[in-house]
C-alpha cells in the first residue's frame, strides 16, 4: 500500500521526484564509489570544501532528510497551494470543489501531469492512485523527465 503522506496537496506524489527516487540511488552509487577509494580520508586535503560536499552526500542518499514532503513541512515552504488546502482541511487539491484552480493550472504549466492525475484521483479514489504512482516510481519514472519550464509555484 502506499503512503498517502507522499500524495502532495497540489496532487503530485513524492516519490515521482528525482530528490526522492533518483537522487539518493545516484548520491549512494558515488558515495560508496568514493567510500571504496578511500576519499573519505584524504579528499579534504585535495577538496576544498570536501567535508561540506561528504555531509551533503550522506544526506542526499536519504531522501527523507532531502524533502520528506510537503505535509510534513518538505517543499517551498511559501507554497500557496500548501497554505490554502490545508485552509480548507483537503488532503489534496483534487478533492476540492474548485479543482483545478488558478493555483493548479500555474503548476500544472511544469507538471503536465497534474490535472490529468487530479481527474484520475476523482474517478479512482486517492488510495488506488497512490498506488498506482508508487508503482510508477519502481519503473524509475521521475516528473523531470516530462516537467516543462518555465513553471510557477504559487505563493501564497
């Protein structure tokens, strides 16, 4: 079952992005490389900034020290949309009366995907969805990969 603390309020699920899904398989790949080598103890000498860049590494692998998503303070912390649905008491902005709203259709501009997936959660139900999208995220699938720029996320 998946985790509906990873749906986000604007309808997007957590672990479609790459600081969740990509990103630490990537920071790991190096970091044991680097771990493996021996850089751990020397790179500082060669490195400036190295202890820096090791910290940042180690976080990087985990990906709930990186964003552990917006419900639970991850994210722009300036996120209107956060700001308005938890206003409202919505899980998430599919299932609210006004979906999609100026909010939505700004984001949706990067995340084409989003009203797309906030009918679907309407036909389907959040659960189903978000197992749905969990399955996604094992095929390696990352919203950057389809993510248009510019995007805005709206503030409050």
């Amino acid at each position: 079952m998946a985790d509906l603390n990873l749906v986000t309020y604007c309808g997007l699920y957590c672990g479609l992005c790459s600081s969740r899904n990509r990103v630490p398989k990537q920071a790991t790949a190096l970091f044991e490389t680097m771990k493996k080598e021996g850089v751990e103890y020397w790179g500082g000498e060669i490195f400036p900034g190295f202890a820096e860049f090791w910290q940042l590494l180690i976080r990087l692998k985990n990906p709930d020290t990186v964003c552990p998503g917006c419900k639970q303070d991850g994210g722009p912390p300036f996120c209107g949309i956060r700001k308005c649905a938890r206003e409202r008491h919505i899980g998430t902005c599919a299932l609210c009366d006004e979906f999609p709203c100026d909010r939505i259709v700004k984001i949706a501009r990067g995340y084409v995907t989003i009203i797309p997936d906030g009918e679907r959660i309407r036909k389907i139900g959040l659960e189903a969805w978000a197992a749905e999208q969990e399955k996604r995220s094992q095929t390696g699938f990352c919203y950057c990969d389809i993510r248009n720029e510019p995007y805005e996320i709206p503030r409050d």
